[in-house]
C-alpha cells in the first residue's frame, strides 16, 4: 500500500529522490513503510537502510549488500522522519506520535537516547559535522535544535506554520525548513551560527521537502503527491 513522503539517498552517487512511498517489493518490513536513510560504518565495510515503520513503532535495518533485514529497533509512536550523522555512526527518528527523537547507535543498532521536542516532529536533518540535529515539528510551528553531544535541546526556534521538511547546506552553514500550511506557504530559512531565522521565502503551495545539491549552491523543492501525515 502506497504511503507518501518517502525519501532515498545514494552516497556513491550524491544525488537524492523523493517520491510516493511504497512497502519495498525487495525486502520484508513491518507495515507502514516511511521513510529510510543509508548508512556507512566506518568500523563496519556493509551499508545499512534505516526505514521507518510507522504503524509498527519500529525501524528496519536492511544490509544494502544482501538485501536482507538483518534487525527491528523499537523506537516511539509513529516514526516518519530519519536522518544519519554523516559519518554514519548515528541515526535520528522523528517519532510523531511521541512528540520524541531517538537516537539509534548504528554500530549496535540500539536506541541510545530518546529526546523530547515539540508537538509532531517530522523532518530531521542533521549537520555535516554531526554536532546538531534540527526536527521541524508540524503542530508547534517550531524547529527544536539538539546537541548531539548531550542529545539534549539547545534551542527552539520559532518558524512559518505546519514546518515539515528540514534540509541542511552541504556547508552546514544554513538550515532550510518547508512550512507545509496554505496559511504560511513559505521555506525558513536558519543560520545555524546563530539558530535564528534570517530569511523567510515565499512560495506558491504547500512546500514539503527540500533537498540540497551538493557542491552547489542550490536546493530542489519537490513536494510529494500526496501530503505524509
């Protein structure tokens, strides 16, 4: 069964798609299949797919070599959003349904840390030098910013309504927040120096995702055919 809002991202390739998201004809998952993210252990040479499962509160890792799901992690209700530090060692979930993050410990794939932030988190993004994390949260017109290394809310910045996807600049320079809502319909966009917004952009409808081009100084808007709620 088709759920919207899924996202895939090639690290040979640098490049990223999102699109209507769909249980994956190749692997067997719990149902509800969200979204997932690649990940590259530098202790361990195997590639890792993190999906979440949002009607199983849980999270499917998949061995990208063998294609096979080699673990389930619990995690909170109603996982969407996913995100992996880039030196792949760290994995964050935007748990909708708890108004929480968990930090998911690649090496073991165990939840570390669970982190509350605002009122239906669902994009996360995190810095290319993995020292922040920022989750839009959807119904408190918010982006909660966290230290990674306390996994503990530093700041919560105040954003358009409905804030939903979250992309960062491949500087880490920039955070980029989507404001899902016809009464806002507007991309925030964050200096992380300072976690303030500095620049609001209006757009025509219902932004969702955003995604940034690397090594470039340019971003894609490309909502998905249906809203992922």
């Amino acid at each position: 069964m088709p759920y919207p809002g899924a996202v895939e991202v090639s690290h040979s390739s640098f490049r990223a798609h999102s699109g209507g998201c769909h249980e994956f004809s190749h692997f067997r998952v719990d149902r509800g299949v969200c979204l997932c993210r690649y990940s590259r252990q530098r202790s361990n040479p195997s590639h890792n797919a993190y999906i979440t499962n949002r009607y199983s509160n849980n999270v499917s890792v998949i061995n990208t070599e063998t294609n096979a799901v080699t673990a389930t992690i619990p995690v909170g209700k109603t996982p969407g959003g996913v995100a992996v530090s880039a030196d792949g060692s760290k994995v964050y979930v935007a748990n909708q349904g708890s108004n929480t993050v968990s930090v998911i410990d690649t090496e073991r794939n165990t939840v570390r840390a669970t982190i509350r932030v605002g009122s239906i988190p669902v994009g996360v993004a995190v810095t290319p030098d993995g020292n922040k994390v920022y989750v839009a949260n959807n119904s408190s017109n918010t982006v909660s910013v966290i230290a990674t290394a306390k996994n503990s809310v530093i700041a919560t910045i105040s954003v358009g309504q409905g804030p939903f996807g979250v992309a960062v600049t491949p500087d880490g320079s920039k955070i980029y927040v989507a404001n899902d809502s016809s009464a806002s319909n507007t991309v925030s966009v964050i200096a992380t120096a300072t976690d303030e917004v500095t620049t609001t952009i209006p757009i025509v409808s219902n932004p969702l995702a955003w995604r940034s081009l690397p090594m470039a100084k340019q971003f894609m808007l490309e909502p998905p055919s249906k809203p992922f709620r």
